[in-house]
C-alpha cells in the first residue's frame, strides 16, 4: 500500500503557556503548535515512520497558513487539506500547571475543519491505504459527521482497518447523552476504539452527565463490565487508556492489562494522541496487540515528560531508547 494512514477531522493552532505552574491569569507567553487529535495522530504516525494523510480544513487566513506549512513540514501528507475560505481556523490555548491542571480552552466557533465534505472524501486514495483514524469529535457537528460515516462504511467495505478515537470534548456537544448517541452509531463500523476511562463510559453508560461535566469515572467495576459487555458482542478491539498504570486491551470475552511508563508529568495534553500514533505503529509493523500497547504507552510517557503537544510527540529512536532504558534500569 502507499499509504499507511488517513487521519480525519479537527485541526488548529495550539498555544500553550510557557509559565509552567502559573494561573492561567498570569501566563506571560505561548508557544506554538499545531493540535487537534487528529493531526496530533498523523504527526506522531509520521515521526514514527509511517506514510499518513491529514484529511482535513483550514480557513484562507494566516492561523490556517500556519497549520498547512507545520504539517508539511512534519512530512504529513497534505494533498487533501481543504481550504474553506468563509472559514476561521480554530484555535486552542492551554495552560500548563503539573501534575494535574491542564486548563485548555477551544475557539471553534464553526472551525473551518467540520465543513470537510463527502465529495472530497470521495477523493481520498482509500484503495490505497491501510489505515483510517477518526474522532469521536468529528461527529458533533457540520459535514465531518457525514465524512466520518461515510468513510467508515467506505473502510468496511475494503481492507482496511479502521480506528477511532473516542476524543471527548465536552464542550463540542450540544447535550450530555448527544456524544453517546452518536458515537454508538459509528462503534460498530470501527476495528479498534481507543478511550480513557471516562470517555468509554460517556460512550456506553446510559447517564453520563456527571463525567461529560468534568467527574472522573467512580463505578471502575461498572465501566469494566460495560467493556467485557461490549467486546463480548463485538469483533473490536477495546484500549483503555490509564495513564502511568498503562492500557487494558478488550477482546471478544477476554481482557489483558498491559504495564505503563510512571514519569514525571510535565503535561499531559497529547499523551492521548501520542498513544493512539504508537499502537497505529505497532499495528501497521504486524506486532500483537499487547507489544504494540506496550509501545504506545511508551510513546504516552514521552510526550508527558515533555512540553507542548504535537511538538512533545517522540520520533521512533527515542521511544526504541526510552523503551531500552526502562528495561535496563528496570531489571
């Protein structure tokens, strides 16, 4: 195949604090990047090695010139980033206070990225592409959510494997049970979901109200049935990220919890994206699931260790030295 991966949906210009541990009130500066969990996943594909396209959009303004020129110079593919020019490029701002505050605010105020359409999905070389990665942002609003349908139908119709992941941005849905809903129609036609505790059970849980306000997961054996449950019935594979205590992988009626990485936390904003860039790689290597898990949490660890989002995500020699060092100082 010529391609290894087509990322879908959101995209922008990231500014994040330079003042490591200040209210966000008294932050003096940012430094740039370029975010969104989709092209956070292309860009960590691409570090690793791997051949990805971004499918996406960006306004005809400068933010937007800013992201094309950041991905191309990440070698990602850029052949089908549309440019809407009645649209914004959105815009996010992150405020960075270890071990646990990561204040992050979105400017999507109809973001050029969610006018994507199936007409220019239709142009996507899928016949020649291995992989799909969609977010479960895309399907909040504006033409992403048919792009993400219509691709995944697309995907299942050829050999392709196709992973989601689950990407919960509260504030991008219009109410509590509207993630669910929608996320519920796409699951069955996706290969392998990718989540944290509350993101699966914003997805599957009847009532997630308190988590899509904030909470985290309290029912830790509810949420593990509504997994067994899920993979029990589904040909999927189910990674639940947790963070220093690693990833547990659901499949069909068995579960296997494979080991983290503890480091220091810098930040914690893009471990996700840097996670879900690695078990792609792992996967796209013909690795099992529990080595390509166990690659992808280490590429996680590197990016918490660090500053910045896409700008923190490892290329593949430093996750092979860090991966060596944990072993050797761990024996």
């Amino acid at each position: 195949m010529k391609y290894d991966l087509i990322t879908v949906g959101r995209v922008s210009m990231d500014l994040f604090a330079l003042d490591i541990g200040a209210e966000f009130q008294d932050i003096t500066g940012f430094e740039t990047g370029v975010g969104g969990s989709p092209v956070n996943i292309a860009i960590g594909a691409s570090r690793l090695g791997l051949n990805a396209i971004a499918f996406t959009a960006v306004g005809a303004d400068p933010v937007g010139q800013f992201a094309f020129r950041y991905l191309q110079n990440e070698g990602v593919n850029i052949d089908f980033v549309g440019i809407k020019p009645e649209r914004r490029t959105g815009m996010a701002v992150v405020g960075v206070q270890p071990p646990d505050r990561f204040p992050l605010l979105f400017y999507r105020e109809n973001p050029a990225d969610i006018h994507i359409t199936i007409e220019e999905a239709k142009e996507l070389p899928l016949d020649e592409t291995r992989a799909l990665s969609l977010s479960g942002t895309a399907l909040s609003r504006g033409g992403a959510q048919d792009v993400s349908l219509f691709l995944a139908e697309q995907a299942s119709g050829r050999d392709i494997t196709t992973f989601i992941d689950l990407d919960l941005r509260p504030d991008q849905w219009s109410h509590a049970l509207a993630f669910g809903l929608h996320l519920r129609r796409m699951l069955p036609l996706c290969d392998v979901i990718i989540g944290t505790e509350e993101e699966f059970y914003a997805a599957f849980s009847p009532t997630p109200e308190a988590v899509m306000a904030g909470a985290s997961v309290t029912d830790a054996a509810g949420l593990h049935e509504l997994l067994q449950s899920y993979a029990g019935e589904n040909d999927a594979l189910l990674a639940l990220k947790r963070g220093d205590r690693g990833a547990r992988l659901y499949a069909g009626d068995r579960f296997t919890d494979v080991p983290g990485f503890p480091v220091e936390i810098v930040n914690t904003v893009g471990a996700g994206d840097g996670f879900a860039s690695g078990l792609i790689y792992g996967w796209a290597r013909g690795w099992g699931w529990e080595e390509a898990a166990r690659f992808a949490n280490a590429c996680g660890a590197l990016v918490v260790s660090r500053h910045g989002c896409a700008r923190a995500l490892p290329y593949r020699r430093e996750v092979e030295a860090f991966m060596r060092n944990e072993e050797t100082t761990g024996q």
